[in-house]
C-alpha cells in the first residue's frame, strides 16, 4: 500500500479507531474465500493496477477511469462506523470521494433512477471465483437508488489509514455507504451503471428473505437468524469481554439520511 | 476380499482401559489448544466467535465419529466399541462448551437476548433442543444404566440419530452459504443417518449370502 494525501473531510466522527490490523485482517470478501482470514491471506496474486472503472448506462458522457484519474479527484479523510450484517462492528478512517462527485463527470439523465455496480471477476487472482463450493455468483453485483448514491456521505474509497486500499479490503476502490449493512459496500469495483429499474443485488439474489435491497442499519429489524439490536466491537475487549454496544438506527446517521425514506415501511424495504 | 481390520493391529485386551483415557485426553486437546490461543490472541478479532464455532465443528465431529462406530463393525469388522461412549460424552462436553461460550463469552448472561434467540431463532432452537436432548444421554452413559434400564437404554440412544439430524441442520443455518466444509459434515452425518435406514436390510442379506456357503461346506 502506497500512501495517500487526504484533505480532512466533513463528517467527524470521535470513536476509538479500530486497529488497522484488525481492519485488514478480518474481512468478508467472498472471491478471496469465506473465513475472516481468507482475504488477506490468499489475495496475495490479486493485481489492483492497472485499473479502470467503466461508468456507463443513462449518462450523457459514459467514459472509462484509470485509476491515476481517480487518485487524482480531490481526496478526503472520511471516518466511518462499519456495522456488518453479522452483527459485528468497526471505525474506520477511509480515504475517498463522495460518490457524485464522479457521477457529476458523466452526466446523468434525468430518466436515470439506479446506479449499479460491479466486481471484477478474475478466478486466476480471486480462489473463492472457481472450484467446487463457491459462495455466490459472480460478479459480485450491488445497487443503490440515485439519491442514495448521491448522498455526501456515500464514498468510493481508495484507501485506508492513509495508505491505498489493501487487496483484502477491495482495492483498489471500492464503495462504502455507511448507514448500511456492509456487504453493500460493493468491493474491487470494475463497472458503474446507471438505470432506470431497481438492478440485480448479489446478497439478495442469493436469499432474499434475509438480505434486501436497502439494508440500511435497522436495530428494530432483526435478520431472520439473529438479532440486529446490538454489535460487536472487533478489536475492544478482547476474548474475556466482548465489546458489545447498541445498534443504531441508519447506524448512526439517522440526522443525515432518515429523510431519504420518509413515507417508506422499512420492514417491508429492509 | 481380506476385512480391513485385518490391516489395523489388535491392542492388547490389558491396554483398552488406558486406551479409552488417552481418547479422553486426546479428545480434549483441540477444545485446550483453542482455549489457550484465544486467550492469547491466536485467533484472530474475533475470538469469542471462533473459539465458539471451533467448539461447535469439533463436536459434529464427535457425533460424527460416535455414529461412525457401528458401520465400522459391521461393513469393515473394526470393533471399537470400546471408544462409542467416550466419543458421545466427548461430544456432550463439546456441545456444552459451544454453548457456554455462548451464553458467558459472546452474550455475556444477557439472558433476554439468549432467551429471544432461542425462541424466535429456528437454528439456535434446534441447536438449543440437541443440547437438551443429550443431557438424558450423557446422565445414562454408563453400566449401571444400561444394566438397569434394558431395552429401555437402547431405545433412548437412538435419541442420537435426532440430535446428529439437529446438529446438521444448525450447522447449514448457521452458516451464510454452504461451501465445502460445512458441506462435507453435513454430508458424512446425512451418510452415517442413511445407514441406518438400510443396516437391518443389509444385514439380512450379508446374513443370506454367507449362509448357504456354509452349508456347502
């Protein structure tokens, strides 16, 4: 990982950082494998450059990013809770751009109601892509609705703790919408889309029932299997006390973005 | 075709009774090893987590080698039923110590959340129902009960067969997806449970065929 200049952004957040070895080490990244560990253990052969990102679909302007083009957008110190759907938690000190501020170079179009995002699929870098047992189908894809994804909270990422983004953690960008359940953070992002119908959302295509479109943090929605209501600290406490603490609504960021979904039932939209 | 027990040496009938201590031990060794690599943080962020999953594996594992006793006798001639009652209460301590962790590690005593999980939650339920179920097992692992109890012994271990059942069904919910490993537990338990339905048939004809050779003789 190469370091990264950030600008100090607008969202302060005074949490304890989780440590980065924590951040890096223990991870849901299901193309390098299911367990924790797998990710930064077997990403080792992923190649995260050269890079681009296509940005195409209802856009006046559809192009295609390299990744020094990236790096050069304005970059921001961005610290954000993490809450994932497994009921577990961290603090993370990103590094990115919101979201629109790429989105603004391709001209949307009006009829554009979704953004649509994907992985790459590389099964020679990525172990979890072939063999016998694979835990989803690929791409990996994810959606937000294009309020969401123009959000000032909503970032692409490209690194973390001042440094680019390790493989493990999606490099080399990445989505990171912090009022949502993590796996919406759509990792190693290859293809952005814009549309007009709800897109294909790998989670939910998987199981519906447990993993909707919108997964935002819902503490009064529990997951089908275990209780959403409260979170555990990965890194505090260690293995005699658990640091657990409450699960918040949109995961903090209720004053942000509760607005978003005024009028709508979220536990029919979870 | 030569029984495969003939390729596994006998132990001496004086060493089966350290033998089934040695398995104790041995048997408890991973739950230490893991224990003490928690504690000293050898198991990643997330220890209360995978001490508790580790102790759940190891004890299908057991469950699987308890059930695995029989059809060794039967189909390959090994008699190690000598070892069946330490595997099942091998297995009982697993369990419990799944759930302790549970209940005092990864809950810490919020009896409010344990008590929701198990009723709403359908894999902590079953889980939480297998647990239970063996308790009458484990109470009744031993020579009095069997003596005192006959028949009756054997029809309540077949309490195991259910328990195996649950065991498997809990590890495939508890999991987000199925992937080789869960896969190859809950396929041996589903194998060891499908040998039951078949044994007496197979018995039977096994039975059949060595029979009129025999009379030939």
């Amino acid at each position: 990982a190469a370091p990264l200049n950030a600008v100090p952004g607008p969202y302060k957040l005074n949490e304890k950082l989780t440590p980065k070895e924590a951040v890096t080490t223990y991870n849901n990244f299901y193309e390098f494998g299911v367990n924790k560990e797998d990710p930064a253990q077997n990403s080792g052969a992923f190649k995260p450059t050269p890079w681009s990102v296509k940005v195409e679909g209802m856009v006046g302007k559809p192009k295609e990013f390299g990744l020094d083009e990236i790096l050069k957008m304005k970059l921001e110190d961005r610290t954000y809770r993490m809450r994932c759907v497994e009921g577990w938690s961290m603090v993370i000190p990103w590094i990115g751009f919101p979201l629109s501020a790429l989105l603004d170079q391709v001209d949307p179009l009006g009829s554009a109601k979704y953004v649509a995002f994907e992985t790459v699929v590389r099964p020679e870098e990525m172990p979890g892509q072939s063999g016998l047992f694979q835990a989803l189908t690929w791409p990996y894809v994810e959606g937000l609705r294009m309020d969401e994804a123009r959000h000032p909270l909503t970032i692409l990422a490209v690194g973390l703790y001042g440094e680019t983004l390790p493989n493990q953690n999606g490099a080399p960008i990445r989505l990171v919408v912090p009022w949502k359940y993590g796996f919406k953070g759509i990792k190693s992002i290859v293809k952005i889309k814009l549309v007009e119908e709800q897109p294909q959302t790998t989670w939910k295509n998987s199981n519906a029932r447990e993993y909707g479109f919108y997964s935002n943090v819902n503490p009064a929605v529990d997951h089908p299997r275990w209780s959403q209501a409260t979170e555990q600290r990965i890194g505090e406490g260690g293995f005699f006390g658990t640091k657990r603490v409450d699960t918040l609504p949109f995961n903090g960021y209720a004053d942000q973005v509760a607005s978003l979904y005024t009028g709508m039932d979220l536990r029919a939209n979870y | 075709m030569a029984p495969l027990s003939a390729a596994i040496p006998a132990l001496p009938r004086r060493y089966h009774a350290l033998s089934i201590w040695v398995l104790y031990i041995v048997g408890l060794c991973p739950a230490a090893w893991y224990f003490y690599q928690a504690a000293t943080g050898g198991l990643g962020f997330n220890p209360v987590k995978t001490f508790e999953h580790l102790l759940g594996i190891w004890a299908l594992r057991l469950i699987i080698a308890t059930l695995a006793i029989t059809p060794l006798r039967d189909l390959f001639g090994i008699n190690w039923m000598r070892y069946r009652r330490a595997l099942g209460l091998l297995a009982f301590y697993y369990v419990l110590m799944h759930f302790s962790v549970y209940l005092l590690l990864d809950l810490q005593l919020n009896f409010a959340a344990v008590g929701g999980d198990i009723a709403k939650r359908p894999y902590i339920t079953i889980g939480f129902a297998a647990l239970l179920f063996l308790i009458p097992l484990a109470v009744t692992s031993n020579n009095w009960s069997i003596r005192k109890m006959g028949q009756g012994w054997i029809r309540l271990h077949k309490l195991i067969y259910l328990i195996a059942l649950g065991g498997a069904i809990h590890y495939v919910l508890a999991v987000k997806s199925v992937t080789a490993g869960p896969f190859v537990h809950i396929a041996l338990i589903g194998l060891l449970l499908f040998y039951r339905a078949i044994r007496r048939p197979l018995l039977n004809w096994k039975r059949g065929r060595r029979q009129p050779a025999r009379a030939a003789r």
